[in-house]
C-alpha cells in the first residue's frame, strides 16, 4: 500500500535548509511512501473572526491534511521554539472548533539546524503540541539534524553516508508508524 505523506516545512524561507532536507527525505523515502509538500506560506495569521469564513489558504491547507494519510513536519528552530509561521499553520488546521484536520493523522518530526543541539528544543514543543492536536507522533527514533555546508546537495543528495543510513532508517520507521496506525485505527 502506497502512504500519502504531506510534509510541512516550517520555515517560509525558499532557500531554508529544512526545505533542503525535506527534499532530501523525500528521496530517500521507501518506495511506498509518496511526499508531498503543503504550503503554509499564503496563510493570514489566525483570527477567530474568520472561522465562519475560512480564507481559502486555510481550506486548502485543511483539504491537503486531510488528503493525506500522514505527516511530516521539518522544522527549524526559532528562539529555542518553533517558527510561528509553523504554531500559525497548526491553528488554521484544528479550527473552526469541532473541525480538527490533524485529529486522528499519524505524524513525525524532524529538523535541521547548525548549532550543536539542532532543533531539540523546537521538536519538543511541537510534539507538545501536536500531541495535544490527538496527532500520534512517532516517539523514536528522534531525528536532530546538525547541517554543515554541503551535507545535502542542490539536488537534494545527503553526502554524509551516516546521515543518509540515519535518514533511510528514520523514515523506515516511519513507515512503520504509519501502518500500524492505519491498521489500528478505524476512521471516522
């Protein structure tokens, strides 16, 4: 069976080195496991005001969670949290109450950053809070990419053969999260 993955990246930047490793992982990913980005770039910042409304950015947003069969978020991390571009995009998609896109979707977390402790602090907070969304997170392997210049090439080709045998294994075990998610869990 072939997984819809949505990754979300949660950095705007174009030329971010987490857009660089979400290309990389979708690479290197098991062949029955298809990735497919979801913007969040396009979206206002959340305001109760529009939940009668929803501005079309938000609908897609929610249309292409609920399209998929799981998630992927690569984070950096900003002031030892997560990009409020990120914290935006996950309020958009557990609003209007009632209405929760992320309930039920099995996701993963991973980021990349240069500093010696990579996103550690930025994936515990959002594991907190997507555990609090009833999103399932794959609790291990944890993945706290320290990027180098050159690590991943334009093309998305890790050069370090530790960290890709690292990633193929991470992204094994998310397949795995995945399945028995799907197989335990009746959708509504």
């Amino acid at each position: 069976m072939t997984y819809e993955v949505g990754y979300v990246v949660g950095s705007l930047s174009r030329g971010s080195i987490n857009r660089r490793l979400a290309g990389a992982l979708s690479g290197l990913a098991p062949q029955d496991l298809r990735f497919t980005e979801i913007p969040i770039r396009d979206l206002p910042l959340y305001d109760h005001d529009l939940d009668p409304d929803f501005p079309s950015a938000a609908r897609e947003l929610k249309r292409a969670i609920e399209g998929s069969d799981a998630l992927l978020f690569v984070t950096p991390e900003y002031n030892r949290s997560i990009p409020g571009a990120l914290k935006n995009a996950i309020d958009w998609a557990t609003r209007p109450w009632g209405s929760n896109s992320l309930d039920g979707k099995p996701a993963a977390v991973i980021g990349a950053s240069p500093g010696l402790i990579s996103t550690a602090v930025a994936q515990h907070h959002l594991k907190s809070i997507l555990s609090f969304t009833n999103s399932p997170v794959l609790g291990q392997p944890e993945a706290y990419i320290r990027y180098t210049d050159g690590l991943i090439t334009d093309n998305g080709k890790v050069t370090d053969e530790g960290t890709e045998a690292f990633l193929r294994r991470y992204l094994e075990a998310f397949h795995t999260h995945i399945s028995t998610f799907s197989r335990s869990h009746t959708w509504t």
